[in-house]
C-alpha cells in the first residue's frame, strides 16, 4: 500500500474519531442537564408523599432508588 493511500485512511479514521468524540462530548453535557432534571422531578414527583416522610437515610435510600428506577426504566425503553 502507497503512503499516500495509508495517509488517506489514518485521516479518515481521525475524522471517524473526532467524531466520536463530539459525540461523546455531546452527550456528556446532555447528562448533566437530565441529571438536574432528573432531581428536580424526583423532588417534585415524592412532594406530599410518603417518601417525602421519610428522614435521613430512608429518604436518601428511596430517592436513590427511584433515581436507578427511572435511569433503568429509560435504558429498557430506548434499547429493545
């Protein structure tokens, strides 16, 4: 294979990768607005509830669960 052919496909495999890595970061920043959407929600969804009763580790552990719940709920529903 030519040099100039081996160049080629090291810059398109840059490209592909760069790419990617938009992507990525992308994603990473829309994680962290869901992230305070997500608590936000959670916070109004448990208002006058029996979750909202609870203290100290309870309420840490059922807003802990709820959060996995939902991200668990999500990951089912966007990847059948």
């Amino acid at each position: 294979m030519s040099d100039s052919v081996k160049k080629y496909y090291e810059n398109k495999e840059e490209e592909e990768m760069s790419k990617i890595k938009e992507l990525d970061n992308i994603a990473d920043c829309v994680v962290d607005v869901m992230s305070e959407h997500l608590d936000h929600n959670i916070a109004w969804a448990v208002d006058d509830t029996v979750v909202d009763k609870l203290d100290g580790d309870d309420f840490t552990d059922a807003i802990h669960h709820i959060r996995q719940a939902v991200i668990y709920k999500l990951n089912t529903k966007y990847n059948r």
